[in-house]
C-alpha cells in the first residue's frame, strides 16, 4: 500500500516536472502575442506570472496575461537584432543569470 503511494507521489512529481518544462512551437509567430488566455514569446508558451530563465539570449521572461505585457530582465542591453529567433538549446544550469558571466 505504501508503495502505491510513493509510485503515485513520484508519478506526479515527474508529470509536474515535464509539464513545467519550456513549452517550444516552431509554428508559431515570434513575436509577442497573447491568444485564448495564452503567452506566446518567440514561439515559447510562458505561464502567467511565472518567471522562464533562459540561456540563449540570456534573459528572464515573466508574462502578465491580464496587462498583457511582458517583463525581459537581462545582463545588459542587448539591440533587438542580436536576439534570437529560433529555438536554441537550453543548458539547464547555465540559466539566467548565470549565463550572464559567460564570455
């Protein structure tokens, strides 16, 4: 009986985990736009006040659905010519702001 439980237990901490992972859509247009109470950026869904660390641009993106903004914090100011438009290999631990003493 315990043992149910704790397959249960991890079932769910492993389906939370795959389901907090970064959400990509290489269909999806790459600018900012919100649609059926979603927040596309660069073909990433992001989740309503949850902050997505990336690597690659090295930023932290934070959606507020119900303003419909969005919040970039970076290590600098970055032209936006130099960002990234497709999607690029994450290092899960190099995430903002580590990367951002990367040379």
């Amino acid at each position: 009986r315990n043992m149910r439980k704790l397959a249960a237990l991890l079932f769910l901490i492993i389906a939370h985990t795959v389901i907090a992972a970064r959400k990509y859509d290489a269909m999806r247009e790459q600018s900012l736009h919100f649609q059926d109470g979603e927040c596309w950026y660069h073909g990433y869904l992001l989740e309503h006040k949850v902050k997505q660390k990336m690597e690659k641009p090295c930023e932290r993106w934070e959606c507020n659905l119900k303003q419909k903004e969005l919040t970039i914090t970076a290590c600098r100011n970055v032209p936006i010519s130099e960002r990234y438009t497709e999607e690029t290999e994450q290092n899960d631990t190099n995430l903002w702001p580590k990367c951002c003493n990367a040379p």
